[in-house]
C-alpha cells in the first residue's frame, strides 16, 4: 500500500520535472528499502495500478539486461513507467499525467 500512496502523490504532484518526483518517491521509499526504486510482485503491482488509477498495460519492451519495461496509462491521461526483473520483482521508475497515445505505423521497427 506504501507504493500505491507514493504513486498518488506523484501523480497529484505539480513538480517541475521527474528528477523532483524520483527524488520524492525515493525518499518516501527509503524506509521501506534503503537503495533503489520502491518493487514489489508485477501481479500485485498492475492490479494496484488498474484499481487505483485505472491503468493498463499499452506497451512493453525487453532491454539487453533482461528487465521488461512496461508503461501502463489509464483513459484519464495518466501513466506509470515500470521495470520487472527476471524474477518477476517490479519497480516503480516513474509515473506523470498527460498521456497521449500516438498514431500507430503500419511498420514497427524491427518488424515487417
């Protein structure tokens, strides 16, 4: 429940910019964990994302280390950024509101 109200305040927040919100949120974290971005189990983390803000998954990407980043926005205009490891752990990276879904090509990159 810590994240969920981290990501609240967040998402309620006016900051400037992101680096003002990591910030924030690490500080908010650093009594749950003392280094990093605030993760718990991807199930328990998309179910808390949908039923809090009404957010589902939109995309999602594998980087070269192996961490999947999904973005999840819900039809208000938010958005949450995450990252989950091969263990299944998730983490919070960042979250804002104004989201705006792009035309989509006919061509993906890397596909044809």
């Amino acid at each position: 429940m810590r994240l969920i109200k981290s990501l609240s305040f967040a998402k309620s927040s006016s900051f400037a910019g992101l680096g003002l919100i990591a910030l924030s949120l690490s500080c908010a974290a650093q009594s749950q964990a003392p280094r990093g971005p605030p993760c718990i189990d991807r199930t328990r983390l998309i179910a808390q994302l949908h039923s809090s803000f009404g957010e589902l998954v939109i995309g999602r990407g594998l980087s070269d280390g192996g961490f999947v980043f999904e973005i999840l926005a819900g039809q208000s205009g938010s958005w949450t950024l995450i990252a989950t490891t091969p263990q299944g752990m998730s983490c919070f990276i960042a979250a804002g509101e104004a989201w705006e879904p792009v035309p989509k090509p006919d061509i993906f990159a890397g596909r044809e």
